[in-house]
C-alpha cells in the first residue's frame, strides 16, 4: 500500500465512521477497487485516527462526563447515587452510555466470528447497506421526539445501544443505527447524534483492543500508516461537524439513498444481474 493509498483509505474510514452509510461497507468497496489486501495494522490505525477525531471534537463534553463519573461514584458512598443521576445532566448522560455500551459489547464478543466472513462478500455488504437505508428513512419518517438528556430513560440508552451492536454486520451504519434508534427512542435531533457519537467513543475503543492484540510484524510502512492516521482525523472531524449541522437542518433521507443506491449497484455489479 503506498502513501497516496493510504490517505484515500483514511478519508473513507474518517468520512464513513461517523456520516450514516456504514464504514465497514466503503472500507471492503474501495480495498477490493484499488486491490490493496486487509492489513490488521492499518485498520487499527484507522480506528485510532477516527477515536482521536469524536474525541477531539466532543473534549468539552468527556471531561464534564469524567468528572461527574468521579462525583456519581463518590456519591454511592453517600448514598446520593439516585438523586445525582436525575438531577445531574451530566452524571446522567455518562450512566446512559454506560448502559448503552453493554449490548454491543456483548454483541461483539458473542457474534464476531459469526460476521467476520461477511466482510468477503460483496452483495451481504450490499444487502446490509439497503437496511441501513430503510432504517435511515424509516427515523425521518417516525414522530418525532423532543426528549433532553433528563428524559431520556435507561431503557432507551439499551434499546440504543442494541442497535449500536447490529452495526458489527458490514454495511450496517453504526452512526446511522445508534441516530436512527436515538430518533425512535424519542430524542431531539441534535442529542440523538451527540449520543451516538459519544456512544461511538467505547465502541471505537474496544475495536481497537481487540485489532490490537491481533497484530503481528508490521507489514505496511510507518509513512503509510502516519498518513492514513492523519487523514482518517481530518476528515472523521469534518464528517462529524457536518453531521451535527445537517441533522438539525436538514434530512436524512439523503443518506438513506446513497445507501439504497450504492447498495443496490454493489448487489447488481458482483453478482452480474445485469
């Protein structure tokens, strides 16, 4: 893989991890386009890059949420846990995503075996990209709600995070199930997407302990990988500040049809309907 590769490779990892049309999905489409083999090494970087990217733009909101897990946990010990938890946003929103990280962690473990073969088939990545539209256009078609993070109920941070756990499939948008899911569960428009990005942070993380004690010799150069790292930042930044814009402005329909369309053209074009 060289360095021009690479930067390709990052842009589509950075763009697609956080935009609702499934990164997994354009990672296998343009690694099979440009013929460059799966490297353990440089998807684990790419991760690292797209970590550093959520993480950056939403530094505010994690220190608030680090300092309230500190005070939520003293407040066990005075027997506050409860009244901390409804009256603080904060202590609140870090417990909501606690809870919501359970499911696709448990997700992850139980089914990874069972969904890494699919990653080799064009037309299932296809298929999954067809539901992440039906989902898509199914949130923007659904009453909305109005709830703020007080109202928002330790059973919709589940409902949420199971969603979250479909996106182990490739072609399932993790952005676009954990919005799509937030959209159901009654959220406003902007909380549903700060929620799922911030739900993405442990999501995110736990991909990369497990790629991590995967990788053997390294077997791409160190310029490749630094190039991939800082393109994937860059432009999972962008594709996350142009989300938050577009969910309070505008629709996602957009984007559940690029997915029917990509989705249906990569199920015609590997299988030779037409």
């Amino acid at each position: 893989m060289d360095i021009i590769q690479a930067i390709i490779l990052g842009m589509v990892q950075g763009l697609t991890e956080f935009l609702p049309v499934s990164s997994s999905a354009h990672l296998v489409f343009f690694q099979d386009i440009m013929g460059v083999g799966q490297s353990v090494a440089f998807d684990t970087i790419l991760h690292l890059g797209t970590l550093a990217a959520v993480v950056s733009f939403f530094i505010k909101d994690i220190l608030r949420m680090i300092k309230a897990l500190v005070s939520s946990i003293a407040d066990i010990f005075r027997g506050k846990f409860k009244e901390g938890v409804k009256e603080d946003v904060y202590k609140r929103l870090v417990w909501l995503l606690v809870v919501g990280t359970i499911p696709a962690g448990l997700m992850g473990i139980l089914l990874k075996s069972q969904f890494e073969s699919m990653f080799n088939s064009i037309p299932i990545v296809g298929f999954f990209l067809l539901i992440t539209g039906v989902l898509l256009w199914a949130s923007e078609h659904h009453k909305g709600g109005n709830k703020e993070v007080k109202e928002v109920s330790f059973k919709n941070a589940l409902a949420i995070g199971i969603f979250q756990g479909f996106a182990i499939a490739p072609g399932i948008s993790r952005s676009g199930s954990t919005i799509a899911a937030g959209l159901f569960s009654g959220l406003n428009r902007e909380l549903a997407a700060r929620y799922g990005f911030l739900l993405s942070i442990p999501a995110i993380l736990g991909a990369l302990l497990v790629q991590v004690k995967d990788i053997g010799a390294l077997d791409i150069t160190t310029t490749a990988l630094i190039a991939g790292f800082i393109s994937a930042v860059v432009f999972g930044y962008l594709a996350i500040k142009l989300l938050m814009k577009i969910i309070k402005d505008w629709s996602l329909n957009i984007f559940a049809y690029y997915c029917w369309i990509v989705g249906a053209l990569a199920i015609i074009l590997s299988t030779g309907i037409i």
